[in-house]
C-alpha cells in the first residue's frame, strides 16, 4: 500500500546517501522504488536531471537544450510534460516537497508522543538538509528573483506545514 511506499522510498533514500550517491542517482532510486519495480519514468528522469543542472549550474542554466543532454529524453519528450520552463520549476518545487515528507517521516522518532514526534521530525528535516539540497534551493531562489509566482506554491506549503505543526487549538 501507500505506506509501504512510503517506507520504501524513506529507506532508499536514506541508504543511498548514506552510500554516498550522488544527488541524481538518489533522487533516480528514490523514484523508482516507487515505481514498483519499474525503471523511472520519463517524467521522473526529466525532474531529475532537471535538479541536477540547477544545483551545478543554477536555474539560469536550465535550458531545454541542456536538459535533453543531461536527460536523455527528447525535447518533444520534456515539453510533453513540462511546456514551459515556469513548468518545469513548479514541477522541481513539487518534487522537493515530495522529497521532504519522504526525509521528516524518516527523521521523525517514533519513541515519543505523535505531536511531539512531528514537531522534531519538522524541525531535524529543517536542520538536516545537505550541501547539495542547499545548492538547489539557491538555485530555485534565483529563478524565483525573474518570477516571484514561483514563491506561491512555497508560502503555501510551508503555511500549512507549520499551521499543521504548531497548532495548539483544534479548530472550531
């Protein structure tokens, strides 16, 4: 089920780094352990690659032509999926979300009570971020300084990941 999912993907990503792969090939295994046994799929590939350029070289230098070089898959393939570059990026942003909740259920502790459990699993993922996820949010930061829209989707999840955090009522 999705659970199993879940912690298939958390201990995939955690052993991968832990055996010092680089980015994109984690990011590639974390994705198809999700995949059920099936090799990564093309959108997959394309967000990986994607995230791989703007880590090394920053979002200015995530261009079409380089993706198709980095990727593997055609233009026609990319823009199938992605139309624009603003697409792309927001498709990088979900990624990254995805890859948080997969890095706090896996830092999250399971020998306290649940809100305190979410609170530090929040807070070590926060704290525990490596060079290269810093690398990228820099990169995602310039291309947010040509289009602030690409900040929305951030203040959002992020509202609602502290909301849901640091609630201290129930709601009415």
């Amino acid at each position: 089920g999705a659970a199993g999912g879940g912690r298939r993907g958390q201990s995939a990503f955690v052993a991968a780094r832990k055996r010092g792969q680089s980015p994109l090939q984690t990011i590639q295994n974390v994705l198809y352990s999700y995949g059920m046994g099936r090799p990564p799929t093309a959108k997959a590939k394309i967000l990986a690659a994607a995230r791989q350029i703007v880590e090394n070289d920053g979002a200015g230098a995530l261009t079409f032509d380089e993706l198709v070089k980095v990727s593997g898959i055609t233009r026609g393939g990319i823009t199938y999926h992605f139309p624009t570059k603003e697409d792309l990026l927001r498709g990088l942003l979900e990624a990254d979300f995805v890859q948080w909740d997969v890095a706090e259920a896996a830092l999250t502790p399971c020998d306290c009570d649940p809100e305190t459990a979410r609170l530090l699993g929040f807070i070590r993922t926060l704290t525990a971020q490596d060079e290269s996820h810093r690398r990228f949010l820099c990169g995602m930061l310039s291309a947010a300084t040509l289009d602030p829209s690409l900040m929305d989707p951030c203040r959002q999840e992020l509202r609602e990941r502290l909301l849901s955090h640091f609630k201290t009522q129930p709601s009415i």
